[in-house]
DNA sequence: GACCACTGTATGGTCAGACCATACCTAAAT
DNA sequence: ATTTAGGTATGGTCTGACCATACAGTGGTC
C-alpha cells in the first residue's frame, strides 16, 4: 500500500465502524443532499452501538461538511446530508497553517496556480462576469483594509466559479479564507491598492474577451504586485 | 462577512467552545507536531466541561489531521498533535464524491492543473526524479490493474512531491486515492497500457532535461491517453 | 547485577441513563 | 378560524461507570 495514511495496528473503534455503515448507506441507498439521516437514538439502536459512538461518526462527517444537525421537530431537524466542502476546507487549511506544518508561501503557490487555470478556463468558456464586476465596484467603496480584502476576495473566489469547476473554487475559497489575515496585512503593507483595483480591471477584461492566455498572464502580475516579497527571487 | 460559511443562528455548541480552547492554546504556546494535549480528563476538569465534549472537539481534530489519538501509558499516549492533512482531505473528496455533490469530471480537471502545475515547477527547479523512476518501474512488475493504478498513483504524487509544495502534493494525493476506483476501471476499460508506460518515460525525462514546457504538455497528453472520453470534446 | 514476570495506573474507548433546550405537532380553548 | 397550551421527537450535555491498552514500577529469579 502507498505510505498515505498508515493507521496504527489498532481494533476499529466503534465510531469508525458507525461511520462506514452511515457511509454505505449513503451509497446503497443513494442518499443525496437534503435527505435526512435516522435520528441519533434510532441509529445507534439500528447498529446496537452506544449513542455516543453515533455522535462522534456524525461529529466526523459534520466535520468534513457532509451533514448538518439540527435539533428539534419537523423535516429540518436531525442529521440532514448537506454539502458544504468549503467549510471543512477552511478549518483544514487554518489548522495547518497555524501548527506550521503548512508554510504560506506553499498556501500562496497553489492559489497562484488554481487562479491562473480558473481564470484562462473562464476565458476560454467566455463566463459570465457579472459576478466579478459587482466585487470590483465593491471594492472601490471599501474603506478599512478588511473592507477591501473582503471584496477582493469575493473577486478571486468570483473567478474560480466562473471556471465552472465547484471543487476548485472550493478549493480556491477555502485558500482565501485561511489566509484572510494575512491578506490583510499585504493590503496595509502596500498602502496604495490602485495598482491592484487595475490589476483586477485587467483580468476582468480579459475573461470578457475571452482571451484566456492574457488572463492568465493578468493574475499572474497581480499576484506578484500583492505579495512582491514572495515573487522577487 | 463573505458568504462562505453561513452559520445557522444557533447557540455555541460546547464541543465548539472546546475546540476554540485548544486551537488558542495551540497558537498561544507554540505546539507543534509531536506535542502532546492534556488528558480528556485533565482537559475537561480544566474548561468546565464534560468528558464526551472534549472527546467530540477531539474527534473533529483528528478528523482534520491535527491530532492523533492513542490509549495506554506513556509518552505516545494521549492526543498528540500530528499533520495528516492528506487523509483529511481523501476522506472529503471520497464522501462528497459519494454525494455526488461533485463529479469525475471535476476532479480529473483539478487532478490536471495539479499535476501540469508540478511536473512544470518540477521541471524547472531540477527535481530529483528517482522517486519518479522507483514508480515507473515499478508499473513494469504490476500484474494486476490494482497493482498498475497503485504504482501509477505513486508516479504521479511523486510528481507532486517534486515540486516541493506539500499543500500541492496532498491535494494531489487525496485526489487520487479518492478516485482509485475509478482508476481502475479507466485502466481495465483501456486494455493496453504500454501507452501509459511511454506517456511516464515521456514526463519524467521532461522533468529530468528541466523542460517545464514539455513536461506540461506530457502531462496533459497522458491525461487524455487514459481518460479519453472526458478529453473527446 | 541483569533479566523477567506481575501488578499498578493513567490513558483512550464505550456504554447506559438522565436531563435540558429546541421546535414542531396537536388538540383544546376562545 | 384563531390562539394557546401541552405533548413529543429531536439534538446537546452531563455523569459515572466499566473495559482495553500499554507503560511504569516492583519484586522475584537467575
């Protein structure tokens, strides 16, 4: 077997055998977002498993954005199948970062690749662009340095969904998220944000163009002009 | 705030809480990979909670690839802070996958950006490339599509760990583990796979010449040698 | 002194049962 | 027909217990 993830010689635990039944079941009874799950008491007494273990198998897949609870009565409440990778994503990321075992220079390598595809893709697709050009008004009526990284962001994450691709701009937002702080820092650090309001007028144009080589090469600039520390080798 | 992640307006759930804790004292005293967490109990007794929140806040660190969890005595014992990203995201990609919340096609389009990405930085910073070669023949002495597919899965994350991006390399990674299946069928459904074995010997003396151009371009051919249909358009 | 078997103990893993907060459902009261 | 009060199924939390694991110490044996 590949070195990936090697588990320890170790007896399943309870929850983990929860979670592979929950998992089957998702696949034999063709589950799909917005079915509900049985609720907590009537799983556990399905599988003759403690509640607890149930809990933590649903800790796990709410973890990974695979469902949602809600308490109460009626057809919102229990554990409803969602999809919300983003999220999960994000905390992954955050995490990562903040044990150092991800350094930002790598985080910041991989968003430059995943916007320089998306972008020349949603040339190429001749995307639409609404989205992106509303983030550009936004940003011209930010204020605070948070304020600006905020509609700049929804800007790149604009991109990524116009390449049409969801685990990308999953990806992609997820990236953004977890480095928000930093962004903001970037944006302090360079004082005027002229530069970058003409950057993104320039990617936003080329995509219009359906001109996926200049888009490409758009982001690629405007990524060097936010962080020039990290391009100057 | 962005629209990322919509938080139903709920109360704090406990485990939550606990999880807040343990990621402040993560930032705040500096752990890192190998440090050890405080006991369930200790932790409990110290936040005012009880044991099975602690253990749920735990359970979706481990979910995540921060800690790992291990009984007994001694200095392996307890939850110690680990970085497993890469299973974390396997288990995502498989469970939304099964979801059907994303398709092949997705991934296979992300899977080449990745790996277009890589093997041209690769290329480009003169990677060593024996563990590519350990892969290639490897795929030689493979008597099975199972066996096939795992040493073409090593082959193309050796790619990704040349480029020296570890966020890159487990993204790579998780993305072929979660499409191993399919892997396989692509490689039974193509019979002959000596197109295969050329296509590798091609990237990996692009990559060794420090071609980054071609070494894309290899890679981009591969892909549409071994995933023809999703290529036809 | 070196080695080995036994016991103690701290750890995670699991279970059972209780209670609370929530939110829908229903039936009675108006 | 509308409002209101109670019923009930749901998740969220807590308590306390017990088991399995694996190291740490203890004592005996050679």
């Amino acid at each position: 077997m590949a070195d990936s993830g090697w588990h320890p010689v170790r007896r399943t635990r309870t929850f983990e055998d929860v979670l592979a039944q929950i998992e089957r079941r998702i696949a034999e009874d063709g589950l799909t977002v917005g079915d509900r799950l049985p609720a907590e008491r009537h799983l556990a007494g399905q599988l003759g498993v403690s509640r607890s273990s149930v809990r933590e198998a649903l800790r796990v897949l709410e973890t990974l954005g695979v469902v949602s609870s809600h308490a109460g009565r009626g057809p919102d409440a229990g554990a409803v199948l969602t999809s919300r990778p983003d999220s999960a994503l994000t905390d992954l990321l955050r995490l990562h970062l903040g044990l150092a075992s991800l350094e930002l220079r790598e985080v910041i390598d991989t968003r430059h690749m995943i916007e320089q595809w998306a972008a020349s893709h949603a040339a190429a697709a001749r995307a639409d662009t609404s989205a992106l050009a509303d983030a550009l008004s936004g940003m011209d009526r930010a204020r605070t340095a948070e304020e600006f990284v905020e509609h700049d962001t929804a800007f790149h994450c604009a991109i990524a969904d116009a390449s049409g691709n969801r685990l990308v701009a999953a990806i992609m937002r997820s990236l953004r998220d977890s480095m928000c702080k930093y962004a903001v820092e970037a944006v302090e650090r360079l004082g005027d944000t002229s530069i970058l309001r003409t950057d993104h007028e320039r990617i936003l144009n080329a995509i219009d163009r359906g001109e996926a080589a200049e888009a490409a090469r758009a982001v690629s600039d405007h990524l060097a002009h936010a962080y020039p520390s990290l391009f100057g080798q």
